[in-house]
C-alpha cells in the first residue's frame, strides 16, 4: 500500500529517486521493476509490474471496436514504458513522459494505494487548490461517497 506526498527533484537525465520508506516493498512485491504512463490528469502514474500486468491484461481485453475503449489503449498501454530502480533507487522517466506530464525539476510523487502519480510541483498544488475548494469538500458527495465517512 503507497501513501502519502514527497516532494522530489528530476536529475539533468530525467531520473527520480524513489523514497527510502517504498524502496524495500517495491524490491519485495516486483524486484525494482515498474511501469510509468500517462492519466488524463497532467500526471504519471507509476505501477509495479505486477499490478500493471493486471490492469494492463483487463484494458486490452475491452473489445478495441469501441472508439473510447480504442483510445484509452492508444494512450494508456502506447505511452507505457518499463523502468527499473538502479542501485540507487532511481527510475529514469523518459522525456516524452515528462514532457506530456508537463514536468520540470521540481516533482511530487503521491501514494495512491497500487500505485503513484508523479506530478510536476506546481501543478500538484494548483489542481490540490482546486480539489480542496471543491464540492467533495463543501459537504456535496457524490452518491458513491456519501455513504463514506471520514
């Protein structure tokens, strides 16, 4: 289980150190090897190889003659790239993910259960702004979550 928000730096070859607190789980659960790819949301996500062999295997068997079906395997799977921590813990993120990701130096890398985002600084908090004020947090839920409480 990823959880929680660090903030991170990409060195002059596009590599970023995975934090001390995930390096043991992610040598355990997938040996160092991971999966980085693009969401909707200006971000990466970064997957361990095993969970990304099973989401990957349940998108490609959607019947691709479904045009959005066909498009999220354009993007999702065709931006998919395989990585492997060094021996220093660092993932080389390639320049056409940091580029459509929009990152620059200054990154956060946010734990979200199976898997992390990879956010360029200030668009983190521009968009973690802009959720806060949002009605999820003014008290108005969505049905899916107004049986939640937290």
């Amino acid at each position: 289980m990823f959880r929680g928000v660090t903030n991170l730096n990409i060195d002059s070859k596009g590599r970023v150190a995975i934090p001390a607190r995930y390096r043991d789980r992610l040598l355990e659960s997938c040996a160092g090897q991971l999966v980085i790819t693009v969401d909707r949301d200006d971000c990466l996500l970064i997957y361990p190889l095993p969970e990304w062999e099973r989401i990957e295997a349940a998108v490609m068997a959607r019947p691709n003659i479904d045009p959005q079906v066909r498009q999220l395997q354009r993007v999702f799977v065709g931006y998919a790239t395989d990585v492997e921590m060094d021996a220093q813990a660092r993932i080389l993120v390639a320049p056409t993910l940091r580029t459509q990701a929009k990152l620059d130096k200054h990154v956060v890398l946010v734990g979200q259960g199976n898997k992390f985002e990879l956010w360029d600084e200030a668009v983190w908090a521009a968009q973690r702004d802009e959720w806060l004020k949002s009605d999820a947090y003014a008290g108005g839920l969505s049905e899916a979550l107004a049986s939640l409480s937290i």
